[in-house]
C-alpha cells in the first residue's frame, strides 16, 4: 500500500461502505480519485471493477525477458538506491538470479527502501518495460521470501495468483489502484447483503463478490463474483 499516504490505526470492521475514501486512504489519495473518476466514497471504487486479469506465470530466467511480457522472477535484491528526480523521489533496486540482473522502479515510495534490502530474496512480477536500454519493472508485485519459509511453496502460491488489471490513468495507474482496494478491503466491515438466497442460486454474496473480483483465486470466481455485482 501507499503508506505515505493511507491513514493508520484503523482496525478491521470499523469502516463501511459508505465511508468517505479520505477515511482510509488519506486526502491526497482521496482528492486524487475524486478528481480522476470523481469518487468519494469506498463503496463507488469498490465498483471500480478490473478490465482484465493477468495470472503470474512459471518463473522465468532474467536472461530471457522481452519487453512487453508479464512475468514473473524468483532473485536476490544485490543494490538499492534512493535518490530523487525533480518533485520525485525514485527508488532503484537492482535483483540478480545469479546469471543477470535486472532493475525495478518505485516511484514516491521510499518506505520500501526499509524492507527492500540487500541479500533479501524475493518474488518479482510485472510487465517488463525499458528504460535507457535497460530492461525494468516499474512497480512490480512482489513478496520477499524469509530463510524460514519454503521456497517451492511460497513460490507455488505467488505464481498462480490472479492480478486484477484496473481501467487506469497516469495519476492513477492499475497498481495504486489495486493497493487502494485492496487496503479498504482489509479493514471494511461485511457489507450486508441485499439479495435473497433463493434468488442467488451459486452466485456468492454481495460481500464475497467484492472480494473475488477484486482479488480471485480463480478466472471462474472473477467471472461468479461479475455476475453477482452486475
């Protein structure tokens, strides 16, 4: 999540769907939404819904990556670097899989740099892009991997996981908005239910719904929760 920006303390089940985005997301993330897709409030970017999915695929050896393509890469962090560009702050991290290294940009997100550490192994995924002839991935999904956990299976479980794709602007892209969610979603209460089980057959709840569209374990849940919600 944007930390600079989302306001802390608030416990899980104590904000509601008609709470004010401001709320939970602090008023210079709030003004920004409002001013982009004039929401206010969390229910409206609840509503918010992804245009498309992208699912983590198998890892792939950093030697091997074409720009334009979703992937995904298990590497150590071997070098970060805080610095700023005019009104930015720019954070470079630079990962190796043994055999290449490659660069990831985080922009306004210098809290990262605490977490972001050098010897650190981690889970990278994005769309790789380029930047002065350097291949790049501009705010990637990621999760750092302790000594303590297992590699397979932390692996096992970022790879197969469904990346919502948000219609989007450049002051809002798709990645601040899913962190946006998906930070309401940690902390909204269970949004009450207004359709009767007998009419909603296999469909999930309005609740659920919410959540398996923003965040589904599966392309057939995005599909349920869609048909649910529309």
């Amino acid at each position: 999540m944007v930390k600079s920006e989302i306001k802390s303390g608030i416990k899980s089940g104590v904000v509601s769907i008609d709470s004010k985005l401001q709320n939970v997301l602090g008023d210079k993330t709030a003004k920004v939404f409002k001013e982009v897709f004039g929401y206010v409030t969390i229910e409206q970017l609840l509503h918010h819904y992804p245009r498309r999915y992208v699912m983590r695929g198998e890892l792939t050896d950093i030697s091997t990556l074409q720009q334009g393509e979703e992937v995904t890469i298990l590497a150590e962090i071997a070098k970060v670097h805080l610095h700023r560009n005019g009104a930015k702050n720019i954070l470079d991290v630079t990962v190796t899989d043994g055999k290449a290294k490659l660069h990831l940009t985080f922009f306004n997100q210098a809290w990262r740099e605490k977490n972001l550490v050098v010897g650190k192994t981690g889970l990278f995924a994005g769309k790789v892009g380029s930047y002065k002839g350097k291949l790049q991935l501009s705010h990637p999904d990621y999760q750092l991997i302790s000594e303590e956990e297992n590699v397979e299976a932390e692996v096992a479980k970022f790879a197969g996981k469904y990346l919502p794709m948000y219609p989007a602007t450049s002051k809002l892209p798709s990645w601040k908005i899913g962190q946006c969610i998906r930070t309401i979603l940690d902390v909204i209460d269970e949004i009450e239910e207004t359709l009767p089980e007998k009419y909603r057959g296999n469909l999930p709840t309005a609740n659920q719904a919410l959540r398996d569209i923003h965040l589904p374990e599966s392309q057939n849940g995005a599909t349920k929760a869609l048909e649910r919600l529309t």
